[in-house]
C-alpha cells in the first residue's frame, strides 16, 4: 500500500483539515509512514497568515528535491491557504510539486493524487468558493478522546491586515442540528473533549437564523454529555452577554477565552478595521472576570503595524497590564499582498519593531508567571494527554484553563493507559508556560 505524511502549519482548522485528509487516504487504501521513513505521498497544509509560515513551506518543500531524485515517483502535494492563494504560482517556485489544491475542494484530494499519478504534468486545482463543509469527509483523529468541530468557515470581518476572508471566502455556518449531531457521536464514540472551530465562533448562525446563536450552541453541545468544550475564535465585537453567562453556568464549558485585541491603541484598531476601542474591549473583560472567577484569558498581539507610534505601543501595554493575560501569542506585523494594510505608507522600522517586541514578551511573561501563582497548593483536574516530551516517565496535560501540567507517574502505572483519563493534580510549583505536581486520583484505566 502507498503510505502517507500530512505536515500541517497554522491555526486549529489545519489541524481538522489534516485530520480529514488523513481519513480520505486511508478510506483509500494509504497507510501513515512509519516514523523516520519517506513517504510516498506527502501533503502540506499550509498557512499564509504570516511571513514565516510561507518561509517554512518553502525550505520544506524545497527539501524535499533529493527525495525527488532518487524517488521520482513520491508525490507532493501543497493545500491550505498558501494553495489556495497561489495556485500556479507555486509551481513556478517550487516545481517538483505534484498537486496543489485549496481550502473549498479538499475532498478532491484523492483524485487529484491520482491524476498527478498518471500525468506527466502538475495537477493544480483551486475553486473560487465551496459549499461542502470538510467535517462531512471522514477524519482520523489525531487523539481518540479529543475532536476539532468546525461551527462556521470563512470571515466577514476583513481586518485590513487579514489574508484569511480571502483564501477561506466569506463566513458560512453549519446548521446547528448537524453540529449537536456530530457532537453526540464523537461522544458515544468516547471523546472527552470537543474545541468549536470558527474565525469568528461569536457570530456562528448569523447568515443562517438572521442573528448569533453561538450561546444556544455552547448549550445545545453541553447537553450531549461531553465533559469538556473549548472555543476558538471569539472577536471582541461579537461576544455577547448570552455567551458570557453560558460560559458562567454550563461545568463543560472549559474557564478559558482566547480574545484577540491585536492592539490597545484606538488609531491603531480603527486602522485595523477591528471595530472596537481600547476601552470597549477593557469593560468587556472587566465583565468576563466578573462572571467567571478563574478565568484564563489569552489574546494575539500584532507589534509594528503600519504607523505604530510610541504612544500607540504604551497604549498596549497599558491594555496587556489591565487584562491580566495568563497566554498570549505576539508577533511583528508581516505585510499580506492582497491586504488593504499591505499598502499603507509608514512602516515601523523593524529595529524599532524589535525593541518594543521585545518589551512585550517580558511583560506577557510576567503576566503569565502571576496568573500562574494562585494556582499553587489547588488541586486541578487534568485532562491526561500523554508523556512530557522531555521525560516518558512524567504525565503531561492541560486544565479547564489550558495550563500545561506536568507530573510523575504513579508507580505502577503506564502513562499511555491514563491519555484521555482525567487526573486530580495537586499543584506544586509554577512557571511561565507549565505547572508542576503530584497525581493524587485517576479515573481506572
């Protein structure tokens, strides 16, 4: 049988794209390569939101030259949004592709593996707009006790800086019985965790019911059983008082909430297209804190926009200083062609990107360091994920607030019987990133 390698980069639906793309090749006959061997089909799903995710495909794929000579006959496709930005053009750079597909025909696969196959040509095939949602294909789980459910695809916000509403196309929502559906089989199936994938959950059923229903979905999955639920994305301006108090009073609904701010100075947000002020977004976590007591809060960052002045910067300080972020994920502005930022005058020169960068980083370090701090001496349940990557004999896992912790086996046990249990942790030390602890119950393997 020919084996296969889905290499992924970028957001969480990569991550369930990659999924279904390995569930069509084995519904093909395609089995995983093993660890440490080429395999005879490699698919990459790709990212282009920024620069450094087009530099990765590229050395990557590039790499794969000398496997091309003494294998001419291994294919390699490009998908995901950097496919469906570039389509052709990527043959012109990297002509050892073999196919090159987008983000509204990733069902095609199969098909389009097998007409590179017998052709002596590339396959490229990239649609305009979809109407198929990738979660009807069959998937392979990456985790038995965890699933990605897409609740919307695509963005109708166009924040000036976005590639994403042009190479996933305009918001679409699946029909809420479809998802309630799914996510009563992933249950009987045995999952303990479900994350609800969208660009913009908050707004999820605005084109199909006239308005958002994202509370009534969080409530509608609840009620399957499932023990735990995640969510990403939520945007500021759409994150409603109904879905703040389904996240207060549903126990499966985890105490975390990723909220992008971007930036805290009101110039820069309005050059952003991003719809709120600093200040709108402050009494709104405000809010959050008040409902829910615990809360884990992260946000992206973008340093360096496009006419970025000092006090623009200090004015995100001042929001990541206020909003008590246990994560946050920052990055320097990289122009999007296709992006109406792209062609703003201005640019921040990037020894001055650098600096404030880096003054960001400490003060989000020390902020993740002070949320973790309470948390020592409690007892957290822990969903077991698996061995820490840097010692088989500790457990690794995540908290209702998505905190990594790390912890020793119990004797006698092996960790890969407890991956999907939940364990009582009792927290001893904290980092930055991770927490440390003693396993103090399980659920019976």
């Amino acid at each position: 049988m020919t084996t296969f390698e889905v290499r992924t980069f970028g957001c969480q639906m990569n991550k369930h794209d990659s999924e279904r793309v390995a569930g069509l090749l084995r519904t093909q006959g395609f089995l995983p390569a093993e660890e440490g061997t080429d395999a005879d089909v490699i698919v990459f799903l790709t990212c282009c939101v920024r620069e450094n995710a087009d530099e990765r495909l590229q050395g990557q794929v590039a790499s794969l030259k000398a496997l091309k000579a003494v294998a001419p006959d291994t294919l390699i496709a490009v998908g995901g949004c950097i496919g469906q930005r570039d389509g052709e053009i990527l043959l012109r750079q990297l002509p050892h592709v073999d196919v090159v597909f987008g983000t509204h025909n990733l069902g095609r696969l199969p098909e389009l593996l097998i007409r590179a196959r017998t052709s002596d040509v590339p396959v490229v095939e990239v649609l305009d707009s979809g109407t198929d949602f990738t979660s009807d294909l069959p998937g392979e789980r990456e985790h038995p006790w965890h699933a990605w459910v897409p609740i919307t695809v695509g963005c109708d916000n166009f924040c000036t800086y976005c590639i994403v509403p042009y190479v996933r196309g305009r918001e679409r929502s699946r029909e809420m019985d479809d998802i309630v559906a799914q996510c009563r089989d992933l249950v009987a199936d045995g999952v303990r965790e479900i994350t609800l994938l969208g660009q913009n959950v908050n707004s999820y059923g605005r084109d199909l019911y006239g308005e958002p229903r994202f509370a009534e979905t969080l409530r509608a999955v609840a009620a399957t059983g499932i023990d735990r639920i995640r969510f990403a994305t939520s945007h500021p301006k759409d994150l409603s008082n109904e879905t703040i108090a389904a996240m207060a009073e549903l126990p499966s609904v985890c105490a975390a909430l990723h909220l992008p701010v971007q930036s805290g100075s009101n110039r820069i947000l309005e050059a952003m297209n991003r719809r709120y002020t600093a200040e709108e977004y402050l009494a709104l976590v405000k809010r959050l804190y008040a409902a829910i007591p615990g809360l884990a809060l992260s946000t992206d960052i973008i340093v360096g926009f496009p006419g970025e002045t000092e006090e623009d910067f200090e004015a995100t300080m001042h929001v990541v200083r206020e909003s008590r972020y246990a994560q946050a994920f920052t990055f320097i502005y990289s122009p999007r062609e296709g992006t109406p930022a792209a062609l703003m005058d201005n640019p921040v020169p990037r020894e001055v990107t650098q600096k404030r960068f880096d003054r960001l980083v400490k003060a989000v370090n020390e902020g993740a360091r002070e949320y973790n701090k309470p948390l020592v001496g409690t007892v957290q349940k822990v969903l077991v994920e698996g061995t820490s990557k840097r010692d088989v004999r500790v457990l690794a896992g995540r908290t209702q607030g998505n905190k990594v912790v790390h912890a020793p086996a119990p004797n006698g046990v092996d960790i890969s019987q407890l991956a999907g249990k939940f364990a009582d942790i009792r927290i001893e030390e904290s980092q930055t990133w991770f927490l440390v602890g003693t396993v103090e119950g399980y659920e019976p393997t």
